[in-house]
C-alpha cells in the first residue's frame, strides 16, 4: 500500500500532536515496513525525527516546489496536496492533526483525519475568538469529507457526534500510543546521565506538558504547601500562564521546592519519569492524555483529573481527583509518598494497564483500518 500522512506537526511541533504524528509514522514503519509511506510538511527543519525519516528507504517526504508554492505553503498544504495524492498512486491520505485539504474529494482514495479533541468548542474562553472560528471551519470539513474519523478517545468521540452530528459508525475509536523509548530500559550510564545533567533530587513530584491554563499546574504547586517536604520537577512549553504560576511561586516562597527543567530531549524525557515518584496531571480537559500513558509505561503511579476522557488513559488504578481541589490533591500524594507498597503496587498494575495502548497494538488497527 502506498499511504501518505499530512505530517507538518511530526517535523515542526515538539509536543502533543508532533509527538502523536511521530509516535505512529514510526511504529507504522517498523512493523509494516512492506508500506511506503509519503509525508507531507511545509518545512523539515534539522531534528531527531528528520534525521530519522532520511535513513529510512521507503518513507519519502514531499515539501512544496515552485515559486508559488513555497511562498504561499499553507494555501499548498490545504489544496496543492491532493492533486499530488493522484499523481503518486496514493490508497490512503491521513490528516494527523485534525484537518484535511479543502478540495480532497478530488482524491479517489481513502480519506482518513483524526480529531483529537474539540476543547475550542466545550471551553471556547480558552481560545481567541478568531482561532476557534478558524478551528470549527476546518475541523467540521474534515469531519464531512473524511471516509472515516479516528477519534483518540471515547470522550472525543461523543464530542464530534454531539457538535458536527457525525454519524456513530463513521467514527473509530483508536488510542495514541507513547515512543517506543518508554518500553525499553535506559542504561545505568544513561540514568546518571540525566541526573546530573538536569541536577535531579532523590526523589520528586512529575509534572509534564504544557504550562497553560486548562493543564492547571497552579493546582499542583498551591498543593505543595500540605505536602511533605519532596520537590516538583515541571517539564513543559512555557506559555502566558506561566506568569501565574511564577507569581504564586515566588509570593509563597516555594522556589526550593518546584524546578523548571529546560531542553529536555525525547531520550532524556523516559528517564525522568522512571525516576520520578509520582506523576501528577491535573488537566481540566484533554483529548486523550499521553502524558499519562507515557507515566504508566514508565511504572510511575499518576494522579489525574476525576472524568472526561483521564479513566481511558488512566485505567483503574490510578488515583483521580477535582483538578481545581489542591485539598484533595495534597491529601492523595501524602498517602502515596507514606506507602511505598501503595506506589508499587499501581506502578505494576498501571504498567500492565497500559500495555492495550503499546505501539504495535496501535498499529495493527490503524493497518485494519487502512485496508477496510
């Protein structure tokens, strides 16, 4: 099969949907390396992943050629890509990050898109008005002219069926998956490697993603007051939001116990969740939540957000919680930080909880889905 992914956030998002995007081209090549896959992006700037993809013979990637094109690369990315689709023999065109081009009903393979959340219509204060306008315009196409949906939760699912009215049997549900770096083990050297490099306590508090509102970190550090003496270590973008959260900080005089870590790579970032006691996320809404899914593999117990889409990628023996409550939060980490039979115990089974959402499970559906 000849498969192409609209894949400009694999080379140009560090995060989130760039992580998605990566995590299921390389998992796609390694266990169907029978498949070309073409990837599509308006730029391939010099990273892990384009050095990765150049090595690799039967993945090709397409960036804009022409004057014209290269000028305008997101008038290419929303209608030059589909007359390349035909040009190339292309069976299937994925859209990775929730859109598709504006005239991909010229394609007569399979269209496929998937929606990760839709959060820019449950809490559109989060959100300027034009972006979320922007966001509605090209989500609903995609939802429209896409053969078939993937959701990446049930949660997300339901979403699309109540504000676009999509059809239930149009949509699959299909879990994201974390690197294939989160299932192996690091080395002794490795591991000491990154304790020194990023000057890392015994023992801490995990807090990985973006520091903005609706991940609600403030909970987390307003927590700390009723917790015992252990630090947090916060790994994530910095955003508008990060201004609250220095101003708490610093008007509570909590600078020894919270550590912003810079420049953390994709190697580093599995060792530091193995080594951290426990993974906190309090996030008020996700699509999914790889975070959590990355803390799991790595049999590290996670505290999350009670509802929404956090049980999915939770599973039943993580701890949930108000993630506006720091009460109930600080209540839950003190019990955990006093048992370590407690810790262990979902570090086992939340390890074994997150094996449904390992690469090659993932891959598999997406084939079946692929070849349906």
């Amino acid at each position: 099969m000849n498969i192409a992914f609209d894949a400009k956030r694999a080379f140009l998002n560090t995060s989130g949907l760039g992580n998605y995007a990566r995590t299921l081209v390389k998992s796609l090549h390694h266990y169907y390396p029978e498949n070309k896959y073409t990837l599509f992006t308006t730029h391939q700037p010099d990273t892990d992943f384009q050095k990765y993809i150049a090595t690799q013979k039967n993945i090709n990637v397409q960036e804009p050629h022409g004057f014209i094109d290269k000028t305008l690369r997101s008038r290419w990315r929303s209608f030059g890509i589909t007359e390349l689709l035909s040009e190339q023999q292309i069976n299937v065109y994925h859209g990775l990050s929730n859109e598709l081009p504006f005239n991909i009903k010229n394609f007569k393979g399979k269209k496929i898109v998937t929606i990760h959340d839709l959060i820019f219509l449950r809490y559109p204060k989060l959100y300027p008005f034009l972006d979320s306008k922007i966001y509605n315009k090209k989500f609903r196409h995609a939802c429209d002219t896409a053969d078939v949906i993937v959701a990446i939760s049930e949660e997300t699912k339901r979403d699309i069926e109540k504000y676009y009215f999509i059809p239930e049997n149009k949509i699959q549900v299909i879990y994201q998956s974390c690197d294939e770096l989160y299932y192996q083990q690091p080395s002794a050297e490795h591991i000491q490697e990154v304790i020194a490099k990023h000057h890392l306590p015994d023992n801490f508090l995990l807090y990985v993603g973006t520091v903005e509102e609706r991940k609600n970190l403030l909970t987390i550090i307003k927590a700390l007051k009723q917790i015992k003496d252990i630090p947090l270590v916060i790994v994530g973008k910095k955003k508008n939001y990060f201004k609250t959260v220095m101003e708490y900080i610093t008007k509570n005089k909590l600078e020894n116990r919270v550590k912003f870590l810079e420049y953390v790579t994709n190697a580093d970032l599995p060792v530091i969740y193995k080594l951290a006691t426990v993974f906190i996320f309090p996030s008020v809404l996700e699509g999914f939540g790889i975070p959590i899914i990355e803390a799991l593999t790595s049999k590290t117990p996670v505290i999350t957000t009670r509802g929404g889409c956090f049980p999915e990628a939770g599973g039943p023996d993580s701890i949930y919680i108000n993630p506006e409550d720091e009460n109930e939060l600080a209540e839950k980490v003190n019990l955990l930080l006093s048992s370590e039979s407690d810790r262990k115990q979902m570090s086992e089974r939340g390890f074994e909880y997150a094996q449904k959402f390992n690469p090659q499970n993932i891959t598999k559906q997406l084939i079946s889905l692929y070849k349906g």
